[in-house]
C-alpha cells in the first residue's frame, strides 16, 4: 500500500499500526517543518463551503478548471525522424489515463487547476506501483493540509501532509509542487486571491447588510424618540411591539402607528445613496482581472453581442487558459516526464479550441507556404 492510499485509509478509520514516531512519519530531523497555510483554508472557502463564499471567485475559477480539464493532453518523444506520438500501452499514457482509482482523468485536472487558482499550490502526490520505480497513480493533496520541511542545502527537504491528526511524509521525488511566483516566500505560492483580498472583504460585508437588510425590516434603522419619560415596563413594550410589527421583510412597508409623543427618526442611508450596486460590480471586476476572465465567460452578457463575445473567448483562451497550460506543461517536462525516457514531452491539443480556430488555420497556411518555398520541412512544418 502506497503512502497516499494509507493517507486515504486514515480518512476512513485510526490505524494503530502507525505509530506517531513510525518512520513513515516525519523521517527528518534537524530543520522544523513550516505550518499549514491558514490563509489557504480561507481562501478554499471563498469556492463555496463557506457563508462568505463568493460567486465571482467560483465562477472565475470553475471556467477557468473546466476550459483546462477539457483540454486533452498529448505525449511525444522526439526521433531522428521528428516527433512521435507514445503509444497507448506506454506507462506514461496508462498514468494519465488512469490517474488514480478514485478519479477520472478529467477530475484529476479539475481539482488540480481549483487548488492552484484559490491558494496559488498544487501538490501532486506520485505513488510508485511498478518494478521499475515509476509512478503508476498521481493524487492531488489539498494545500492546506500541506506543510514544507525546508533543507539548508536542498532547498526542500521534504513534504509533510496533515491529516487525521498524523502526519504522513513525503520525499522530495514524491511530490511535484506547481505554484505562483510569491514575493515574500520562495517556497510557498501566492494565492491569486491576495491581490483582490480587500475586494472580497468589501463585497462579503455588502451582501451581509444587504441580507440583514431584508431578515431585519427591508427599512433604514432609526430612531424612536419621545419628549416624556418612559419607565422600564413601558419601554420594553414599545421595543417589543415596535419589532413584532415592523421587523422582517414580510412586514416591510407597513404604515407605522405611533404612541402620543413619539418620532420616527431615520439613522441610516438607504441601499440607492450608498452605491450598492456598483460596489458590487467594482468587486466583481476586481476578481475577473485577477483570474483574466471576460464577463461573458462566467455569465456576464450586459454588454455582449456577438462580435465581441468571439473576441472574449479568444481573450480567455489566449490571455487566460493558455498561459496557464504552459505552466503545467513545464512543471511536467521539469519534474515528470524525464522519469519515463530521454526525448519524452507534452503538450496540450488546442486544436479542437473553437476560439482559436482562426489561429490555428492561421498558422496551418502560413505552414504550407514555408514547405512550398523550402524554407521549412515537412517535420519542422508538424513542430
């Protein structure tokens, strides 16, 4: 059994068969692991789970994990006659095929681009199943659960994942870490969400007033005022018929029947003077610039036609998706691929993209004309 299927086991029941100090767990000594990410526990509740969740940031980043998850990945491995597609029965195809028993290959890229786009992490567990050392299953491991034990001259000694109050270790070859440049920490992503931070925070406290708004009267607060004293008895009476009549949306609008001698005085801007909507569009465009992701693709069709709906899936393709692919791309031709073979690497098919068919048509005329004129091989037009 694989560590990460023990991890799983963990989930499932206590295993007395793993002992705290057990070599599986934490192996290392000397330097001190770094602590979960707690900001990334946050920012993973933003994606839903959570009362101030945000539907802008689920929109962006669900576009975004599906266009990816969608797009199929193809493996080569260069010859003298040029590239070549592995064929199916290779290890590395099976590996991304099969991912992992309990995930199709889709779901395996889905998760993956959700972790990295709300916490600026991935973390893909390898678990090495055949005679020949390489890795048959990859799992991706949620952030914040996922601590660094750093190395004064590897850098990274290793990877501690926390879970059911254990935690299981990792080596430096076990884990592929994909990650967003941070500034302030060489080891730990930034989370594409920090930028846009105060944003969320402004939106979640204008859709709490706005619900508080009509749970408690769907009417500014106010005043009650009289000139006369009022003793103890009487003034819990007022207060108690006075919201036992008029709070609640359902009882909003009502006319307001008052004592001898009390005001209705208003304490409050009304929704229309405190640019409620447009607070809320302001923070919607913070969250679509940060993610690169026109209007239209999370719904948004206030000012589309159809000429500039084909240009903002172009955008997103272009501004969005693709940069996003090279990026794992990369990871995997870095840190993965070597493992199968020299001359092995991957790429993602964009050529059934409709955006970017026009590119693509493009690019095969432009092809044509190179071999035509000799300028190019037949092999070097197929690159």
């Amino acid at each position: 059994m694989g560590i990460t299927n023990k991890i799983l086991s963990l989930f499932w029941k206590k295993s007395n068969s793993l002992k705290a100090n057990s070599p599986l767990f934490y192996p290392w000594g000397g330097e001190m692991a770094t602590p979960t990410d707690w900001r990334s526990r946050q920012y993973m509740e933003l994606y839903g789970e959570a009362e101030y969740s945000s539907v802008w940031v689920y929109a962006c980043v669900k576009a975004l994990a599906q266009a990816i998850a969608s797009t199929p990945m193809v493996f080569y491995r260069d010859t003298p006659r040029g590239r070549e597609k592995l064929p199916a029965q290779h290890p590395l195809m099976r590996l991304f095929w099969g991912v992992n028993p309990l995930m199709t290959r889709y779901d395996f890229w889905e998760a993956s681009v959700i972790y990295l786009e709300l916490t600026g992490n991935c973390f893909w567990a390898l678990e090495k199943g055949d005679t020949q050392g390489l890795p048959t299953e990859l799992w991706p491991l949620r952030p914040d659960r996922m601590r660094i034990v750093p190395d004064k001259e590897k850098f990274i000694q290793g990877y501690l994942f926390d879970v059911g109050g254990r935690s299981v270790a990792y080596s430096r070859d076990e884990i592929i870490h994909l990650k967003y440049f941070n500034p302030l920490n060489e080891r730990w992503g930034a989370s594409p969400l920090a930028a846009a931070r105060q944003g969320l925070l402004a939106d979640f406290y204008a859709v709490l007033y706005n619900q508080k708004f009509f749970r408690q009267g769907a009417r500014p607060s106010g005043i009650l005022s009289t000139q006369e004293e009022l003793d103890d008895s009487s003034f819990r009476r007022l207060k108690a018929e006075f919201e036992q009549a008029y709070t609640g949306a359902e009882r909003s609008h009502r006319v307001i029947l008052l004592e001898k001698g009390l005001q209705w005085q208003s304490v409050s801007l009304p929704q229309k003077d405190m640019e409620f909507i447009e607070q809320r569009k302001l923070s919607r465009g913070e969250v679509l610039a940060v993610y690169k992701v026109p209007p239209i693709e999370v719904g948004i069709l206030e000012y589309a036609n159809y000429a500039n709906s084909e240009t903002q899936d172009k955008i997103f393709w272009t501004k969005g998706v693709i940069p996003r692919l090279k990026k794992i791309e990369e990871a995997l031709n870095t840190s993965l691929l070597p493992r199968f073979g020299g001359g092995i690497f991957g790429e993602f098919d964009l050529s059934r993209v409709e955006a970017l068919r026009e590119n693509e048509d493009l690019k095969s005329q432009v092809a044509e004309r190179l071999v035509r004129s000799g300028l190019w091989s037949v092999n070097e037009a197929r690159q």
